[in-house]
C-alpha cells in the first residue's frame, strides 16, 4: 500500500492510496482505496512515513488523543431515533423548526430524565449538556423563557396533533378507551387547582384532573385538563364531543369504568339523537348488582360450569346487554378483606366504648361519642354493618349478620354492561375483554404520574402552561408505549399477547409460559443468557454507550474526531430491535 500524485491538468494533482497486487495471470495491477487529496499535506506525509514502515509522530501513542467530552448517547439514539421513525415529528408539525425541534426534546427528555424547564435548558446547552440530546436535534444555546415560548407553540397545535393521532389510531366503530385521574398541585395562582377527590394521598393539597383517551390497546391519542372538583362522569360530554366534533366520528364504542359511565350519563347518551351510533362498555355499581340479584336475575347455578353468563333486565337497563361475571380469586380476596375490615372496625367501637366506662376522665356526651366513632372508624367503610346505640355515657354495637352474609353472597360477582353493541360485533368474551383493557389506561396513568414521566406535582401557574405540560407528557407517554412493544423481547413485558392462555377473560390474567421463564431467569430466554431489563434499567444501560470527542495532537490534524463506544450485547440486540444504527457523528456536523 502507498501513496501516489496523479496529475489533473489545471487542477491540483490528485492524491490517492492505492495498492498493488497480481491478478490470476501474474500480472501486476494497482486499485484506489482512497482519496485523500482534501487532506492537509502535513497529515499526508505522516502517512506515507507511516506506510513505509517509519513513525510519523515521536509522542507515545497514549498521549496523541485528547479527549475533550464524552456525553452518554445510545439512549438518546435509541428514543430520538424511534420518534423520528414513528413519525411523531411530522404529527406535531410537518415543517423543520427551532420550536418543532425544543418540542421534540421535552418530550424525549420526559423519558429519559423528566425534570424541570430550567434543567431542561442547562440539559441541553452546549456547556452544561448531560446528554448529546442537544446536539442531535441542533439547538445549540437554549434559555428556558425558549421553551416556555415552544410549549405554548405546541399548545397550539394540540387540536391538529390529536385529530392526526386519531386519524392513525381510530376508525369507525372502533373502541376508545376512557378514564380520568388527577395530580396534586404546588402553589395557589393556577385556576384550574381546586380541592375534590383526591387519587395521590395528598389530603389538603388542590389538584388538577385531566382526562386520557386511547386506542383498544391503550396508545394515547388525546388528553384534555379539567379544574380538580370536576366529577368524573360530567367529564364524559367532553369526550362525547371530541370523538365526535374533533375527530369526526359518527361511530365508535366508549369504554370507561362503572364511576365514569354512570345510568344518568348513559341515558343522555341513549337521548341524544346526534350520538345515535355511539355504543358503550362499562359496568354496573354494586347497588345496581344487588338489585338485578333480588330481581332473580342472577342465578348461582348458572356458574356451576362456567364463569360467565349474559342476562337481560329491559325494566332496569332497556336494550342494554349485561354479562355477569364471577372470579373465585376475586371472591376469596373480598370476603378476606371484608373480614379484616369488620374486626378493625370493631375493635375500634372496643377501645371507645372502654373510654366511656372508664373512671378518668370518660369520654361522656352523645355527640361526642359519635364524632369519636366517625373519626376512628368511619374510614374503613364498615359501620353500615353494624347497628349502633350512643347514650350520654354508652357505646353499644352489633353486628348486622343478615346484611353482611347478603353482601358476601354477592362477592366474586361483577357485571358488564353494553349498549348498541350486537353479538354479531363481540361476544360475551369479548364484552368481558374489552371492559377489562381499561387497565391499560390505568397502566398510562401510573407511568404518567409516577414511575416514569413524574406529571405530579404541578407547579405551572399559567393555565395554558399546565395544559401544555400535559399534553407534553401525553405525547412521551405514547413515544415509550411504542417503545415497549418494540424492546419487548430485552424487557420483562411478556411477549405473548394477553399473556397465557384461558377459558375466558373473567379469569386472572398470568404470564406466558415464555413471560414466567423470562421473570424468573432474568435472561431473554434458554437460547441467549442475556439479561432482561425493566425499561429504565435499559434506558441507563443504553446511556453507557458514549459518544466521545477526540483531539489529535498532532500538527495538522482534524480539530475533532468523534468516535463511540464499543457496544455491548445488550445494546446491539436493543438497536437491533429497534432498527436503529448509532452514529457517531453529531446530527448537525452531517
């Protein structure tokens, strides 16, 4: 191999690397393994010294490199590479821009490190980056009055977003899911905090409630703010007119829980003749259980074979198809926690009627005992099951055995109702199965709000900035569901569907054969002893993978080199699932 000049006319000589070698019949020839004439002629000669068997440099090798920064990089290539191949970008909007671009990174950064604006902007700046992020997506210096701005750019976009997402996630006569859940707010100038029922354990903080709506398979595909006190079910008409006035659907199946899809709400939908192909799925409250079993219509012995049965009550829910549902495990679990329930709440009534007796300082008065029961035992929901006597001076109780043996009948047993849904469309099975993917809302709920994005607390005061940082939240959401589903094989998501097999959904869900040796080896399965990872685990796992800049010392040379690190197994199979190759060149240096 060696270096040769080849004349070009009136042009600079062309240098190139070349190599000689004999063909099949002895003969010499030469080819071209390069064209280096761009290259600085001080570099040049070093390499013909190099290739002549000489040294081009008289400092050791360990000290020709500097290393001038090594940010974390394959997990940034990981999720910013999935965004841009699932086409998030262009949903948000189809032309490249400076706010397009700040959006993209508040939504990858809620996933790999959700945190404040302010530590967004130092996250992203060229002198304080803690990830290539910024690099990537070309922003260069980023203050955080900037973002503040590109989330009100968003906000403004939300009714397109939404309407692209629905046009790609639903269709006529396809099942939305619905539910609504709140978060606790830091401050007082918001108006959309106020004080209602609160789901954090936050008693005497205000919330915000916001409402998600998703595909059958639970991907988000619109989210809306609502003030804290607003009720669950006077949410609903919301919906209604999104699904309908946003979306442009004239049919669609709505799934919410019992506490969301109530009879009042249900009948304005049965009235309304502008939603006359709107069908739902929800499910009875347990008063409206009671009353179908004091009709006859539930029958033990119709589960003597089976855990599930459709029935009908046109008196009590007119067209509506109910499927009655009894689950063992569920049984068993309620009746042990009824149980305990009773003999706290017992207890309780114990110890308060002892301070009634007692000769130091009684506790005396009739409505003084009363509130001290309200406060120590109302909290667990028991004393309907008992029947109470307060005196001035007395606590008597007992328990109310006929009511509580009624209610432990019923215990196991739940109720599915369906409206404007034929057999023909879904069966019983199927009635049962998609009232239970509700949970996959739930599931968006839980990483929204905690294990993943951290919505909560909320400190924006502004209200356009609250439900711009939700919709933000929203749309990472919905970049890591797709995530998951393609790194299901390195995580410990089972990889079957619906998990193992079973005669109907009524039964406990369970992992697959596959899924329990997966959870239980720790590795992807008996063919590869790889390790499987939760997703943060395999987020930190991927941050490992760096990209470093390097500075050669040597007179002439390139002022960077960029170069990554070795990945490893784990890293190659998660890029490979994701189709996606790390680059070591910055995005913007391309």
């Amino acid at each position: 191999m060696y270096i040769e000049s080849v004349p070009n006319r009136n042009s600079p000589p062309a240098i190139l690397v070349r190599e000689s070698f004999r063909d099949e019949h002895g003969k010499v020839k030469k080819r071209t393994l390069a064209n280096i004439s761009d290259w600085d002629p001080v570099v040049i000669a070093g390499l013909k010294v190099l290739l002549k068997g000489g040294q081009a440099s008289t400092v050791p090798l360990a000290e020709q490199f500097e290393i001038q920064r090594s940010l974390p990089h394959g997990h940034v290539a990981a999720v910013l590479g999935t965004l841009f191949q699932t086409g998030l970008h262009t949903v948000i909007d189809r032309r490249d821009s400076r706010e397009r671009s700040l959006c993209l990174a508040l939504i990858v950064s809620r996933i790999l490190d959700p945190g404040s604006k302010l530590a967004l902007s130092r996250q992203l700046n060229p002198a304080t980056a803690t990830s290539t992020l910024g690099g990537e997506l070309g922003l260069g210096e980023v203050d955080e009055q900037e973002i503040y701005r590109a989330m009100r750019w968003l906000l403004d976009r939300q009714d397109a977003i939404e309407k692209r997402l629905a046009k790609a996630g639903l269709g006529e006569g396809s099942t939305v899911l619905y539910d609504l859940t709140s978060t606790y707010y830091e401050g007082s100038k918001c108006v959309l905090a106020a004080r209602g029922h609160n789901r954090d354990g936050k008693s005497g903080k205000r919330q915000i409630n916001f409402g998600l709506l998703t595909d059958s398979q639970g991907c988000p595909v619109a989210i809306e703010a609502f003030t804290g006190n607003t009720a669950d079910p006077a949410t609903v008409g919301h919906q209604l007119k999104t699904l309908r006035g946003k979306f442009g659907l004239e049919k669609v199946i709505l799934v919410g829980d019992r506490g969301m899809l109530t009879s009042a709400r249900i009948e304005a939908l049965r009235t309304d003749a502008t939603l006359d192909q709107f069908a739902w799925i929800s499910a009875l409250r347990s008063g409206q259980v009671r009353k179908i079993a004091a009709a006859g219509h539930l029958q033990a012995e119709l589960f003597d074979e089976t855990d599930l049965a459709e029935i009908t009550s046109e008196e009590d829910f007119p067209g509506e198809r109910l499927v009655v549902c009894r689950n063992p495990a569920l049984a068993t679990e309620r009746t042990r926690k009824r149980n305990e329930l009773l003999e706290v709440t017992e207890k309780n009534l114990t110890e308060i009627a002892a301070a009634c007796r007692r000769t130091r300082a009684p506790l005396k008065g009739q409505a003084n005992i009363a509130r001290r029961v309200e406060n120590a035992a109302a909290k667990y929901k028991m004393l309907k099951h008992f029947e109470l006597e307060i005196s001035e001076t007395t606590l008597m109780w007992k328990r109310r055995e006929t009511e509580i043996a009624e209610e432990a009948a019923l215990d196991g047993y739940y109720i599915v109702r369906a409206g404007r849904v034929s057999a023909e469309e879904m069966d019983a099975d199927g009635l049962v199965r998609t009232y239970k993917s509700l949970s996959g809302v739930e599931r968006a709920f839980r990483g929204i709000k905690t294990t993943s994005l951290h919505v909560r607390p909320i400190f924006h005061r502004e209200e356009d900035m609250v439900r711009a940082h939700l919709l933000v939240c929203m749309l990472a959401w919905r970049l890591r569901w797709q995530l998951e589903a393609r790194l299901k094989p390195v995580l410990f998501n089972d990889e079957e569907p619906g998990g193992a097999p079973r005669k109907s959904h009524v039964a406990k869900a369970r992992r697959s054969a596959s899924g329990s040796q997966k959870a239980a080896t720790r590795q992807m399965n008996s063919a590869s002893s790889l390790p499987v990872h939760s997703f943060a685990t395999l987020m930190s796992d991927l941050g490992t993978l760096t990209r470093n800049t390097l500075r050669p010392n040597i007179p002439g040379a390139p002022a960077n080199i960029y170069k990554l690190t070795e990945p490893t197994a784990n890293q190659t199979q998660a890029f490979e699932l994701l189709n996606i190759i790390p680059k070591a060149l910055p995005a913007c240096s391309q």
